[in-house]
C-alpha cells in the first residue's frame, strides 16, 4: 500500500490565475456599461415599448438589468463567477481526495452564500492554510463516512458486518433505469462517492478525472445482473435496488478497518456480526 497522502498543493500560477480573473471580470464590467449605453441610445430613438430594448438577457440572479446601474448587474454576475472560481480553486488544490460527503455539503453551502471571501491572493493563501492544517481531520472524516457506509446498520444480511467491512458488502443504493443499465440514486451518490475516495486516499492516488467517480461512472454504465469493476472494486446490481461489492484490494480494506475504527470509535476488527 502507498503511503498515506492527505497534503495539499497551491496551484504554482495564482499570480496567472488572479490576472486572467481580475481581466475578465473588467471586461465583463464595460461590457455591461456598454451594452446600458446601447440600451439607452435605443431608447431615445424608439422608445422603450417599441425599441430593441433586449441588449441583454433580462435577468441575472439576483439582479434586474437597468440601464441606469449596469454594476448592479454585473455583480450578480460576479457572484456566479466567484462561485465557479472557488470550486476551480478547490480543486486544484486537490481538496476533492479528502472531503467526506457532510463537509463537501458544508462547503458547497458557503460557497454558494458567498460566505469565501473575494478572489484574491491574500483570501486564496487563507483558504489553502485553512485546508492543509485541516487535511488530516478531514482525512479521519472521510474514513469514518465510508466505514459507516460499508457496515450499513440493521442489515440482515450475512454479507455484511456490524464491527468491520468484510471482502464483500450489499448496499442499497440503485434506482430503477429504463435502460437496462444500472443507476446509483441520487440520494446515495455521496455515500458511494465517499467510499470511491477513501480507497483512492488509502492508496495515496488522487481521484481520477470523470463525471463524478470511477465506481460512480462505473455503475452508472453497467447493465443489471453484469459484473463491472474497477481498480478496486467488482459489482453487480440487482432489481432490488441492491449493489453487490466485492474488494480487490484486501489491503486496503484492512487499512480501512483501521483508519475507520479508529476514527468512529466503533471498529472492532475480528468481530462480526454472527
């Protein structure tokens, strides 16, 4: 097993990466001050019931486009930006590998509240500091989360275990498809997702690119009752809503235990359920 990697990075062009931001953000500013100028020499001319009033889309979030404050406007713009901008940021620091699925949510909520801060460099050092001292705490976080979510509680099934995540586990976590392909709900992709990176974490390996994950992206294009895998886990889903997941990497799972138990409290590792 790798060794264990929960740093994180500073993109190495912040300098690049503020002035393409700080450019584009003006140009956006004079667009809308002329765009308003546009509006308003129409208007004169035609009138606003009969003019092409429609220089710009009616609306941002937040804001209404008038002629007479363009920068009210373009700072509902702003705002949508800021938000992509920080989830670039975060990103690239490689925040991604270590965020259980309840701080990911945590994050995503103050992000959108615009509660960051503006983008800027001393906002940016702030935000990554934050994150490298944190990484081990979210680390244990994420640990936790898919330890519980490999010991689903109530289960009656022999597959799975109370104190420890055996070589194999049953999760109910699919929606019916029209398809014939499998599809993990919507409301248990968190769940999967944090198993999927606590492994990759494990393994000292990044999350690959995709739509969300590899087990994700991997389910999601399986047909029911068809084996699937990937680096670490084989599957099959069944009409009951039920994914059936064996490990490749027993190691892994092992480091689990560990990591889990320690971090919930909860692992009894050589205890089962029966």
């Amino acid at each position: 097993m790798s060794t264990l990697d929960t740093s994180l990075a500073l993109p190495d062009n912040i300098a690049a990466f503020l002035d393409v931001y700080a450019r584009s953000i003006e140009r956006i500013r004079r667009a809308y001050d002329t765009l308003a100028e546009a509006q308003t020499e129409l208007d004169s001319m035609f009138g606003s019931a009969y003019s092409c009033s429609d220089v710009t889309g009616r609306h941002a979030p937040g804001a209404y486009w008038t002629t007479k404050e363009p920068g009210k406007y373009a700072d509902a713009i702003q705002k949508e930006i800021d938000k992509k901008v920080w989830r670039r940021i975060l990103d690239r620091l490689g925040a991604g590998k270590v965020l259980s699925a309840a701080r990911q949510k945590k994050i995503d909520e103050q992000i959108e509240a615009g509660q960051v801060g503006p983008v800027d460099t001393e906002t940016i050092l702030r935000v990554a500091g934050e994150f490298m001292q944190a990484a081990p705490d979210m680390a244990r976080e994420l640990y936790a989360e898919a330890f519980e979510a490999l010991r689903p509680p109530h289960s009656q099934l022999k597959t799975n275990h109370l104190y420890r995540i055996g070589p194999k586990v049953i999760i109910a976590c699919l929606d019916h498809s029209y398809n014939g392909k499998m599809r993990v709900s919507h409301w248990r992709e968190a769940k999967i997702a944090s198993i999927d990176k606590a492994f990759h974490l494990l393994d000292g390996k990044p999350i690959p690119g995709g739509y969300r994950t590899p087990l994700i992206d991997a389910v999601n294009t399986t047909p029911y009752h068809e084996k699937g895998s990937t680096e670490y886990f084989t599957f099959e889903g069944f009409g009951n809503g039920n994914l059936h997941i064996t490990f490749r990497r027993p190691d892994l799972v092992a480091a689990l235990n560990r990591a889990g138990g320690e971090a919930t409290g909860s692992g009894l590792p050589g205890m089962e359920k029966r």
